[in-house]
C-alpha cells in the first residue's frame, strides 16, 4: 500500500480504539487490540495474554490509557511501569496499540530501531564521537536491521522498560521534528486546514513510514 491507503486504514484502526478507551468499554478495546495486531502481523502469545489478563482484570482501558500517557510525556519517571513487562507491556506488538491508542507516538518496531540507530551512527561518526553515548544507545532489531558495527553498538531488542524508553525518545525526536516550521515549509503542510491533532497525527505517520521504509534492510 502507498502512505495514504495505509493511513486511512491506521486512522480507522485508531479512532476505534480511542473510542473505546475514552468510553472505558474494555470488550471494543479487547477486540479492537486484537485486530490491530493481527493488521500488524505480530500476534503473538505473550503480548495477547497481556490484553487477555488485562481484560479480565477490567483494566484494558486503564492500561492502555496509562501506557498512552507515559509515552506521550516529557519525561522517563514513569518507565518503572513496563519493567519485567508487568504491569505495563513493550515491545513490537503492544507498541503498535499505544502508538494508535495517540497522536504523537510512533510504533517502534525492528525497522524504526534499525532506521534511528543508523541515523545517530551517522551523526555520530560526522561530528567524530568514537561511541554510543547512552542517551543515544536506540534498540534495534537483528541481523539485516542492525546497524551496529566494531566501534558503534546499539542495543538489542529486549521488552520491557528498555523497549520503551527507545519509543519515548524516540518520539521525543519525531516531536521536535513535527513542531519545527521546517517540516511545515518542506511539505507545504501550512496549506492544510483541520484539526490540530490531526495535523500531528498524520505528521507523525509520514516520519514513521519514512522510518520504517529506511529500516526495512540496512
């Protein structure tokens, strides 16, 4: 699919399953979670036993509010949350929940780690820093989406807290990127009328396919 078939399918996915969390109507959420998952190609055991254990705690909504809200902050003090993957879960599967469940989280799956990753290893090496400061130390994925060599290594995929602080940094990145008139004066998108949250949300999904179309192979 191109960029705007793909964002019309996203977008839908996305306002039903912010509809649901704003209605606290955990069997939608449960549903719509699932079917976005299965639209991504990542169900997997452990990340639909999250949503399943959650449902039935009558938390689904809470936590994926929660997750939403930690990943849309300024800052990292609530990252404890997702450590051992309890109570909240990160990795390439529930990120692609949170990221619909907003308008200015990206999903960071194994192609937007590998497509960041080799974007600092570039700066790093303009500027001449022989390596990875920790602040930049992105997850990336394995084998043809690692950009890692001998002098620059970054970090492996691993869920939990590590998985998203790489997302909120990440998105940390894509919101200056966003908020900068730059980007605006790039892509005409001062010509564009409508709500502002959907200027930021689309903005948003532009970087991310770009991210995940670099970090397809590396």
């Amino acid at each position: 699919s191109d960029f705007n078939s793909s964002y019309k399918t996203i977008k839908s996915f996305s306002d039903v399953l912010k509809n649901a969390i704003k209605e606290k109507d955990e069997l939608s959420a449960l549903v719509s979670s699932i079917k976005i998952l299965d639209w991504g190609g990542v169900v997997n055991r452990y990340s639909v036993m999250w949503l399943v254990d959650a449902f039935e705690s009558n938390q689904l909504c809470h936590s994926l509010k929660l997750a939403r809200d930690i990943l849309n902050s300024g800052d990292d003090s609530e990252l404890y949350l997702f450590e051992n993957n309890s109570p909240l879960r990160s990795d390439s599967a529930t990120t692609k929940l949170f990221s619909l469940a907003s308008n200015e989280s990206i999903i960071y799956d194994d192609r937007v780690g590998a497509a960041i990753a080799i974007i600092v290893r570039k700066f790093l090496e303009d500027n001449e820093i022989n390596s990875v400061p920790d602040s930049l130390c992105f997850m990336r994925g394995p084998k043809k989406r690692n950009p890692s060599n001998k002098q620059y290594k970054f970090a492996p995929k691993t869920p939990g807290d590590l998985h998203a602080t790489s997302n909120l940094r990440a998105n940390w990145i894509v919101q200056e990127i966003v908020d900068d008139n730059r980007f605006n004066e790039h892509f005409n998108y001062s010509e564009i009328t409508g709500k502002k949250n959907e200027h930021t949300q689309k903005k948003v999904r532009m970087i991310e396919a770009a991210l995940f179309m670099i970090g397809y192979d590396i």
